[in-house]
C-alpha cells in the first residue's frame, strides 16, 4: 500500500531547507563578497523558499475550502468563518508572508542605511521570526500524519520531519551566531545561550519523532546542513568588491565548523527513553548532558580548531576569514584573553546553562507532548 502525503508537505519541508541553506549563503556571501543586490543569488533560494511554502499551503488551504467534506473539516482548523486549514499551513502562510515582506524592507533598509552591522537588524530579524514560523509550520504538518496511527509510509514522514526540524535547529543557530561562535566556547556565555537554545527545541523533535534516537537524528541533520553548506561553499570561486579590501580572498568564506550536538544528543535519547519519573527530573538530566557534554567535548576542540594549522584545511575551513580584517592580527590563530572566562567564572555560567536549560527542556518536554496531539 503506497502512503499518501500531500504535496504541500513536501514543498514545505524542500522550503525549510532552502531557506536556511540561502541565509548561509548569504552569510557566506557578506563575508567574501560584501556587496549583494536585491535578487542575489542567496536572496532568490531564500525568497523561492518562502514562496514554495505560501503557494503550496496556500492552494492547500483554499482546495479543502471550496467544497469541505465532512473528514476535511474533521482535519482541518476554521479561519475566518471560510477558510478550511490544517494548522501547519497556517504557520507556513504566515511565516512565507513575513519573509516576503521583509525583501522590500531589506532594500529600502540598505538605500537608507547603508550595509548592515549585525545580523539581526530589523529587516533580517522579520526575516528570521518568518523562517521559523515556516519551518515550525512545516513540523508540526508532518507531525500532524505521525500522530494519526497510520504505519504506512511512517519512514518517510520522519525524514520529512528531520529534514524540517534540522533546518529549524540551523536556523536558530545561525540567528544566535553572535554567541554561538568557536572562538566564544571558552567562554560561559557559550553554554548559557547554547542550552536555552537547543533544550527548548530539541526535546520537542525528539518526541514529535516518535523514533529511538530522534534528538540524535535532528541534531546530525543540523551538522550536515552546516558542513555540507562550507564544503560546497568553499569550491566556489568569490572575491570581495567592497573596500576595504585588508585580506584578499579568492574563495567563498566558510562559517565557522559545526557544533557537536548530536554527542550529547545521542545521550540525551537514552535519558529520554530510559528516566519513567518526574519529567522535572528528566528535564534536568538532560541539561545536565547537554551542557557537560558540551563542555567537555566544545571547549578543548575550540582551542584545537583556532590554533592548530590541521584545522586549517577544507574539512574544519579554520582558515576562514573576513575580508575586512588584516590578516596578521595577532590572535587570528590564538584565542583573546578577552574572550576567556576564568574557572570560577566558568563554573558559575555552567551551573546557570544547566538551571535555565532545566527549565527549557521542561517546557520543551511539555510542548512535545502537545505535538504528539496534534491531528488538525
């Protein structure tokens, strides 16, 4: 028996991906480039993503609304008194339409402004809050197929589900890139940002999954996504025509070597599977993982990959580097005091990534419960 799943799903899910890859990309292309137009390359992925997304949810939506049956609206969410809508097309029309609208507030940002100076500057960051609600969207519409009972065609509903909840999980990373940066993992600012991030989301997948090892399996989609957008980048040819011009590059910049989570993922499953107490209990044996975890694989392997030259190679792309910045700057290969916390200092931002980690998996515990619920 051949399993039905509508195409919107899979054009959602092809968005989530596109619009992560295109952002890094278009990270990439600031740092090699500097100079992008309205319809860049990057730009034109991230904008097919969000229009792939509206437009199928969209036709979705007004189909099951024209002459609704009785299992439709059993299925569906009411909008409006008119329209028939599963719910994770509501989030994906939403999100496409944030998307969509920040391209025009993007351009006239850059005329009036000039180039941008952060990452979330208000045009990206309505792109960004779009990109989630399109990504969760396309999560909780696959989820939507898992929870219905139905064995058949349940493999492919998960790798749509990875494929959506990894490029989620990307993108949350790249929006905390500020915090989330090799150099920054001797720091305990790193650990804070890292387990309030990725506790309040990952614990959800791993529910939503309904698989042995689901928070490994996003987590490892998440490192491919990243490292195969370096590896690729990197073949590509780029150099900066915006001064000034400090390094000469002739290739597309990488971002920096993925995080390692699926190591203390892999961890945080058997926790999940294997604790039958107090979810509180669970929550915070999970954040215990996750941050030691962390800890003791992130904060040496920063040190490895900023100072020795066998990470400086296509694999780990240590050698990265802005444009912009001279390239003898003294601690372009050695880490900045400025950026190390002292043991005691560490110690105590630890204990703080574990309390508020605690209190992200348990809210992210509950919320997959209610994914797993989720039929309309």
């Amino acid at each position: 028996m051949k399993a039905y799943l509508p195409l919107y799903l899979y054009a959602v899910s092809l968005a989530s991906l596109l619009t992560v890859t295109g952002i890094l990309w278009d990270i990439s292309w600031h740092r090699s480039i500097g100079r992008d137009k309205f319809l860049s390359p990057p730009h034109i992925l991230i904008y097919l993503g969000a229009i792939f997304a509206g437009l199928f949810s969209g036709i979705q939506v007004i189909w099951n609304s024209i002459r609704p049956t009785e299992t439709v609206k059993a299925s569906t969410v009411r909008v409006w008194g008119v329209f028939y809508s599963s719910l994770g097309a509501l989030f994906c029309i939403w999100g496409a339409i944030a998307m969509l609208t920040s391209a025009p507030f993007d351009d006239w940002w850059h005329s009036a402004y000039g180039l941008d100076v952060t990452i979330l500057s208000p045009p990206h960051s309505l792109l960004g809050l779009g990109m989630l609600f399109l990504q969760f969207g396309a999560c909780v519409g696959v989820s939507k197929y898992l929870n219905t009972g139905d064995t058949v065609g349940k493999y492919l509903f998960r790798i749509l589900l990875i494929v959506s909840a990894a490029s989620l999980l990307t993108m949350i990373y790249t929006l905390g890139t500020q915090f989330l940066h090799t150099r920054g993992m001797r720091g305990g600012q790193f650990y804070i940002i890292a387990a309030a991030t990725t506790l309040l989301f990952l614990p959800v997948f791993g529910r939503a999954l309904r698989m042995k090892w689901g928070m490994m399996a996003v987590a490892l989609g998440y490192f491919f996504i990243a490292a195969l957008s370096n590896w690729i980048l990197q073949i590509f040819p780029a150099e900066p025509k915006l001064g000034p011009i400090l390094t000469h590059t002739t290739h597309f910049q990488p971002g920096n070597f993925p995080m390692l989570v699926f190591i203390p993922a892999l961890l945080m499953d058997w926790i999940s599977r294997s604790w039958k107490g107090s979810e509180w209990i669970k929550a915070l044996l999970l954040s215990v993982c996750f941050v030691l975890g962390m800890l003791i694989i992130e904060y040496p392997l920063s040190g490895w990959l900023i100072e020795s030259p066998y990470a400086r190679n296509w694999f780990f792309g240590a050698d990265s580097w802005y444009f912009g910045d001279p390239p003898d700057w003294p601690y372009r290969y050695k880490i900045h005091p400025f950026l190390l916390s002292t043991p005691g200092s560490l110690a105590i931002d630890v204990l703080i990534a574990i309390a508020i980690g605690t209190l992200a998996a348990r809210l992210s515990l509950r919320w997959g419960q209610w994914i797993q619920l989720v039929k309309r």
